[in-house]
C-alpha cells in the first residue's frame, strides 16, 4: 500500500515499456489493453507509424478500434482500419463522422452544428475548409448579400431544428 506522501509516477502501460507502440497495439487483446495503447499515440509521427505497421500488417480488431473512434484519426486512416459495414455503423454509433462536410450539411440541430464549425479555426484547422466548402454554395445562393435573409436566418437559428443547409434554404425563402 503506498502513502499518500509517496509520488505518483503517471500511468505508462507496462507493454508500451517493453514492447514499444507497435509491439502494444499488436499484443492488446482487450479492449482496456488497447486503449493504453492507443493512448500513447500522440504525434503526426505516431499515427504515420502506425500506419505504416498496419500496411505492413493488419493491426488486431481491438487496437484499430480504439484508434478509429479518437477524433484525431487521420481519416484516410480510418477508412484502412475497416470498410465493413458494421465497422463503419459503430464508427456512426460512436459519433465519428466520415468529415466536417459531412457534418455541417447532415447533422442538425444547426444552431449545434454551426456553434461546433465556429470552433473550427482553433480545434481542427486543416479540416475546417471542408466545411465551409460544402455550405458556401447554399449561403451564396440562398442568403447572398441580402440583409433581410440574414435577418432571418438570425431569428431561425435558436429554434430551427433540421440541419443547417435545411435551415439556410428557409431563411432565403421566408425573405
């Protein structure tokens, strides 16, 4: 039993230690095991590494797992972990997206989705153009430089409850 004076030394997975990253994901056979392993993936280096032992050799089902669901999974990675379709409705189910465009014109309410994507510049920067391209049609076509569309759209959007094309279209058409 240690004392409460004793430090703490962080929780590194003991087959990380020994193993290395790649040898970790390779022996999870838990799904505990495989999220210490996923955990120490951390840098741009880290995923290209790991993707690179998974092109060499499919990682085990638990390891590409905890990967697939963490938000900063390249998605190009992503989508070499598995096709399957039931690999990609528990990505749904877990609430990985297939990407931001995606995102902005499906999932609703929009007020939630677009208080998220305003979020874009700080939290996922390299993706948030994806966004914007997807929406930027609808807004120039739908509201364009036109002040009372805007308007409209500013007295929807607390309410409105389908997604954010849905609710662009409806601001342009009320005004």
């Amino acid at each position: 039993m240690r004392s409460i004076h004793e430090r703490q030394e962080p929780d590194i997975p003991e087959s990380y230690v020994r193993h290395g990253l790649v040898g970790a994901l390779r022996r999870a056979n838990s799904m505990p095991s495989a999220r210490a392993a996923a955990s120490m993936v951390l840098t741009r280096g880290d995923w290209e590494t790991v993707g690179a032992a998974h092109d060499e050799l499919a990682l085990p089902g638990y390891p590409r797992w905890a990967l697939s669901v963490r938000p900063d999974c390249p998605p190009a990675l992503r989508a070499r972990f598995g096709s399957h379709p039931k690999f990609t409705h528990r990505l749904r189910q877990a609430g990985v997206l297939d990407g931001p465009a995606r995102y902005a014109t499906a999932h609703g309410p929009a007020s939630r989705v677009l208080e998220v994507l305003s979020l874009g510049h700080v939290m996922f920067p390299a993706r948030l153009r994806d966004a914007e391209d997807a929406l930027r049609p609808l807004v120039r076509d739908h509201l364009g430089g036109r002040e009372e569309a805007w308007a409209v759209l500013a007295q929807l959007i607390d309410t409105f409850h389908g997604t954010a094309p849905e609710l662009v279209v409806t601001a342009g058409a009320i005004a």
